[in-house]
C-alpha cells in the first residue's frame, strides 16, 4: 500500500461522484474513505519490486481466463465502507460493468506493507475489504522482511488467517488457481540493505 499524506486539504467531504470524476484528471492519485480524500505518495524502489513481481507472477496465471490482473493504478471500490483504495495489485475475475475505472468485485488483493501504512493495511482495509463479497484473499506483504499475511476465506465462508515467513514456504491462491513462493516474490530483494529510509 502506497503512503497517505494527511493534509489539511482533506478535511472538506466530498461526494463519490465527484472524487470519482476528479481522479480522472487529477495529477496524483487519492484514496477516499466516507467522504474525505487522501493524497498518496510516492514509492520506495523495494516496494516496487515486490509489487511488480507478483503481478510478473499472476499475470501468465490469468491469461485465457475470465481473470485479469492490475496493478496499482486501479482502485477497488468498498461499497459498504464508502471507500475507495489503489491496491498494489488485484486480481478480477467476475467483470465490472459499472465504470471503467474501479474493480467492485476483485477475489484476490495485494498490499505491499511499510511502517506508514501498515496499520492501516491491517485494521481499516482489512475490514473494509473482508466484506467484499467476491474477495477470497486477501494479502499483506512486507517489505523489511520476507513475511506475507495472508487472510483467506475458508469452506464456510468465515475469514481465516495465515502467516509465511521463510523463503522456501509456499502459499496457494484460489483465485487465480496457483501456488507462490516467498522466494519468488522476494526475487531480487536484498534484505541486508532498509526497506525505506530513516525518518
């Protein structure tokens, strides 16, 4: 997940519809949470990295398929918590007809953690997530160490939670239908070096 810059800019509320039109012009993303908008900000390189290598992983996965992966330039709307977020990457499988900019009904979504976000990773997107119906997984992965969160949907529908944090441990998705290694989504990290610099 991308870094929230508070400012005083966002304390106005404004409508979905309006922040929905405004994004299609805006120069910097925001996300948006029952009427209140939040800047985003920018990257670090390692972030990046794993955010792209889930996404090199997944996307051959989907092809042929109803699926489509995306990555951090399309929000997922959470209806029933009044927001929108740009997860790192999200996986579709059930097509959106409403508007062309927002997933409503993603089985798979991915945020890559860091000390600024991750209570928010953890606490508000993880419920607002968690109820999206369609959502079948749902993600949390570090970026200062090799440890992915994975919260899942079991049998009965009840959410569940797992953590990995070895390099040769695997997890298997339902959706798409695969099976990731720690390796692989930490290919090219140097864990030696900090994640992000010190403030």
């Amino acid at each position: 997940m991308l870094s929230i810059k508070n400012t005083s800019e966002n304390t106005a509320h404004i409508t979905e519809q309006a922040y929905l039109e405004g994004e299609k012009i805006a120069e910097v993303r925001h996300e948006y949470v029952d009427g209140v908008v939040y800047a985003m900000a920018g990257t670090s390189l390692r972030h990046n990295d794993i955010a792209i290598n889930i996404t090199s992983l997944l996307r051959p996965l989907t092809r042929g398929t109803p699926c489509k992966v995306n990555a951090s330039d399309v929000k997922v709307r959470a209806q029933r918590s009044k927001a929108y977020y740009y997860p790192d990457v999200i996986v579709g499988c059930q097509r959106d007809s409403t508007d062309s900019h927002f997933l409503e009904k993603p089985c798979l979504i991915v945020e890559v953690t860091s000390k600024s976000t991750e209570w928010k990773d953890f606490t508000e997107k993880l419920i607002a997530y968690q109820r999206l119906a369609s959502l079948q997984v749902y993600l949390i992965v570090a970026q200062d160490q090799p440890q992915v969160t994975l919260f899942y949907r079991d049998a009965e529908g009840a959410w569940d939670v797992t953590r990995f944090d070895d390099l040769e441990q695997t997890l298997t998705l339902p959706c798409p239908e695969c099976t990731l290694s720690l390796a692989d989504i930490y290919e090219g990290v140097d864990f030696t070096q900090p994640a992000e610099p010190d403030a």
